[in-house]
C-alpha cells in the first residue's frame, strides 16, 4: 500500500506535493518558496540526452517570456547534481535551432533517490525504472496543480503549448471565464453557461457589440485586439 501511495500520480486540484531538495541553484523547500508565483515542474529522463538538451536549451531562452507572466521553471531528473552542473555546462557550448549560449539558470533538481520523482508519479515502469517520463505540473499561486502533461521519453514537449496553457489558466482566473479550441491571447472567450431557462433566454435576446452567442449554451466575449 505504501508503494503505491508514493507512485499515485497528484491529480489536478489536488495540493502540490511538497519537498526540499539540492538543486542547481541551491536548496529549494517546495511549493513553499514560490508563494504567489507560478511554477512549472517539469522532469526529464536524463542528463546528456539529445532530447531533453533540445528541451533545455528551448525552455532557458523563453524564461524570460515565463517571468513575464509570474511563472517560474523548475526541472528535474534522477541524475546527481554534478552530473546536472556538467550538463548544463555542456549546454552553453551548443548551437541548435538558432538558440547558442545558452545558459540555464532555473533550479534543476537532484532526485538520485527518486524521492521526488515518485511524489509526483514520475517514475512510470512501463517507460523505464530508472528515468523519469516528461512529464509537466502547472501550479497556480495557491499551490494548487491546475494542469498535467505526460510525454513519452522519445517526444519532445511543445514549449509554446505549455506558454499558452499558463495565460489560458491566468486568463479563466482573472475574467471568470474559459478558453475555446485553440485560444490566443488576444482571442474571443467563452463567459460561463448560462445557470437557469431565465439566463438563457435573456442572453438570446440581449446580445451587444461585446457578447454574441451561437446558443443558449454558447456564448462569447469579444476581445480587444
């Protein structure tokens, strides 16, 4: 029972596991020290593996576009810290997809023991004992898990997917409203259902300039462009 309550995966709205661990950066006590920020948790199989470096270098160019937005990076693998420092040293002397000199400076964390990777369901048997799938949490401000992506070892993430996610969840929380298919910033959004037969005849029958509505079920805010 044990084994398989530090093998559940956190679920979306659950509270985010925490944590201290050695990182890059120095000591992190989690979710505890990004009070009031977003975080992206996110974990990759190994160091010195073409595909995470390619990840690596993608995430360490957009940290700023992240800052931005009040969100934070912090990654993770099972590797040591020195192997971790080694790696991210490698990385400055790369040149790939137009990114060079890359330096990476968010917290990656040491798990050797798999402590971590565990509390967050990381370690998935079926992939690999030893590595970590890639595996991405979206935290909110409040400490809560709002988002969860799972990729296989042999699939790089989309980066700008993972941007777009975190405006879409600040977006729902700042306006009360949800984001159709597809939404960019700047996009028509959704405003919530209508609650009674009475909300839902009036919106028909009331819509402006600022709202419009395919039906009662369906109705959007425009945006400013």
């Amino acid at each position: 029972m044990e084994e398989m309550q530090a093998n559940r995966m956190p679920l979306i709205g659950d509270k985010a596991p925490s944590f201290k661990a050695v990182t890059t950066q120095g000591e992190i006590n989690f979710p505890e020290d990004y009070k009031g920020k977003w975080v992206i948790l996110f974990s990759h199989p190994a160091d010195f593996t073409p595909v995470c470096t390619t990840e690596f270098m993608t995430f360490a160019t957009m940290a700023d576009e992240f800052k931005e937005l009040n969100t934070e990076l912090v990654g993770l693998s099972v590797d040591s810290l020195y192997a971790h420092i080694a790696w991210l040293r490698k990385i400055q002397e790369l040149e790939w997809n137009g990114m060079k000199n890359v330096d990476v400076m968010f917290p990656l964390i040491e798990d050797i023991r798999m402590d971590v990777a565990n509390k967050y369901g990381m370690i998935q048997p079926e992939q690999s004992n030893t590595q970590a799938v890639r595996a991405v949490f979206i935290i909110d401000p409040e400490a809560k898990i709002r988002t969860i992506l799972y990729y296989p070892l042999t699939t790089g993430r989309n980066f700008d997917e993972i941007k777009r996610i975190v405006q879409a969840l600040q977006k729902a929380d700042k306006d009360n409203v949800a984001t159709p298919a597809d939404w960019r910033p700047g996009d028509d959004v959704i405003v919530p259902t209508a609650g009674s037969c009475g909300t839902a005849k009036e919106r028909m029958e009331s819509q402006d300039e600022d709202t419009y509505c395919l039906d009662w079920f369906m109705c959007f805010k425009k945006e400013e462009k």
